[in-house]
C-alpha cells in the first residue's frame, strides 16, 4: 500500500513541477490557435509584475463573463502609453489575444492579450516580448527584429 | 522490501525522464521550479496595486512577517546564482554566468529594498528581475513561433 501511495506522491509532484516551470512560456499557458476579441468593460486591473491582468467583464445575451487579460510588465505597458489613469475601471475596450488552453473558461476565463483598444480608437500594444508568442505583427518589436 | 524502496526514491529523483526532458534540463527545471520560481512569486506578489470600482489597493507587506517573505525570497534568488552557474549545469562560459549572476544582483537590490521597506524600489527590482529571467530563457530555452 505504501508503494502504491509513493507511486501516486511521485506522479503528481512530477506533473505539478512540469506545471510550474512551464508559467513563463507562451505555448504553456495560451493557444496560438484561439485568436480572440474580447469587447467589454474594464472592472479591476492587476499592476503587478511580471504580468498585469486586466479583467474585462463581457455582456451578452447568456449573461456576464469576465475575462483575465493578461499583458506584459506594468513597466511595459506604461512605455507604451497604457497608464493607471487611461485603464481605469469603466472603460470600454477591445482587447485581441489568444484564449488559455482550456478554452473552458474554468474556472474563469483567461487569455492573453496582444494589444487593445480605446473608445478614442487608438490602438497599443500590451504583450510580453520574447515569450514565443505567435509573430502575429502586434508586437513593435517584433517588426524591429525582422 | 528496502529494495523496493529504494527503486521508488529512483523513480521519485528520475521522474522528469519519463517527460522527454534530459538529465541536465531536469536539474535546471527543478531549481527554477522548487527555488526560483517560488522566491521571485514572494517578490512579484509583494509589490504593485489592484485597481478596482472601489479603489486602488497597494500589496505592499503590512507587517515584519510580510517583509521577511521578501528577504527570504531575495536571499534565495541571489544564492542560487551560485547554483545555476555551477560547471556542471552552466551551459556555456561566459554568457550563463553573467545571466547568473545578474540574478544575483536582482537577489540583493531585492533584498536591500525589504530591508529598508521600500515598495516602490521593490517593485522596479521586480520588473528588473523578470528582465533578466526572459534573457535567458529567451537565449536558453523559449523557441519562438
């Protein structure tokens, strides 16, 4: 029984740790194969490192869904123009990224976010760098390196 | 019976075998995943504000129990540049160690910014040290699309 239970110890701490240090790669966390829009308004924003968050609650006809946004360093985001002050809770924005792998939405959805856009319409990208993200021509310096 | 036991530690220590990893990106996975993930989580998860409806709300510690969490975090990222630029798992001469040891000095800014309960300072090492964490993996480890 003892053998069994070390078995079941050793399986699960083994896929736990693979988990863990696969946090940072895009291809870990988020499907390059999910583009999505997500158009709604902005209800709490995370200004943490390494990653913000922004969550975007979502009104449709099934109801309300939030949305986790995640985007790239504060430090980032504030070079590009996105500040405390223009992402406050309230606004209306459009954020286009890729869906987390589940694409369950369980227990909340997640996706990371490329770059969005102001009720003004100007457009900024909020992304991470160098983190294997699909070359989809959001990232400034992605275009640079080419 | 020790046997056994004994077959089943191996199997514990070789697990990340069976996961198409090698010997060597096991190491590195287990220090990234058991030392430096966690330590640099203690910094990120100390700094910074959420920002709802109701106001904005600063994660700064509140209390010497917070601010220790901190150090010990810093104390284990600056340490464990020691770890990574050991000869067996450096992977090359010169650029891994001065990845290595720019954690290092990630650990101690961390470090000095706890100690003198500096939360803006703590939060500019924190973006500093995900710089650094993407250089290498960006040289070492992520393939791009």
């Amino acid at each position: 029984m003892k053998i069994i239970l070390r078995i079941i110890f050793c399986l699960f701490f083994g896929a736990f740790a693979f988990q863990i240090y696969a946090h940072h790669a895009f291809t870990a966390e988020f499907d390059p194969n999910a583009p999505i829009n997500i158009t709604g308004k902005v209800v709490k924003v995370e200004w943490i490192n390494p990653h913000a968050w922004v969550h975007v609650e979502v009104e449709d006809e099934s109801g309300k869904t939030v949305w986790m946004v995640e985007g790239g360093t504060p430090n980032t985001l504030i070079r590009n123009g996105i500040t405390k002050k223009t992402l406050l809770p309230g606004t209306i924005i459009i954020v286009r990224g890729y869906q987390s792998k589940g694409r369950l939405c369980l227990p909340i959805c997640i996706a990371n976010g490329r770059d969005v856009t102001f009720p003004d319409g100007s457009k900024v990208f909020m992304g991470s760098s160098g983190t294997g993200a699909p070359r989809d021509g959001t990232d400034p310096r992605e275009l640079k390196r080419e | 019976m020790r046997k056994l036991g004994f077959f089943f530690i191996l199997l514990c220590l070789s697990w990340q075998g069976f996961t198409k990893e090698t010997e060597e990106h096991s190491e590195i996975h287990d220090l990234m995943a058991y030392l430096l993930n966690p330590a640099a989580e203690a910094i990120w998860d100390s700094a910074g504000y959420v920002i709802t409806e109701e106001g904005e709300f600063n994660l700064e510690p509140t209390d010497q129990e917070g601010w220790d969490k901190v150090k010990h975090g810093a104390k284990v990222i600056s340490e464990s540049s020691y770890l990574l630029s050991m000869p067996s798992r450096a992977v090359d001469d010169a650029q891994w160690v001065a990845l290595s040891m720019a954690l290092k000095r990630m650990g101690e800014r961390a470090f000095e910014a706890a100690e003198n309960e500096d939360s803006e300072e703590l939060f500019k090492v924190g973006a500093d040290l995900y710089q650094v964490c993407v250089a290498c993996h960006q040289t070492y480890w992520i393939k791009e699309e």
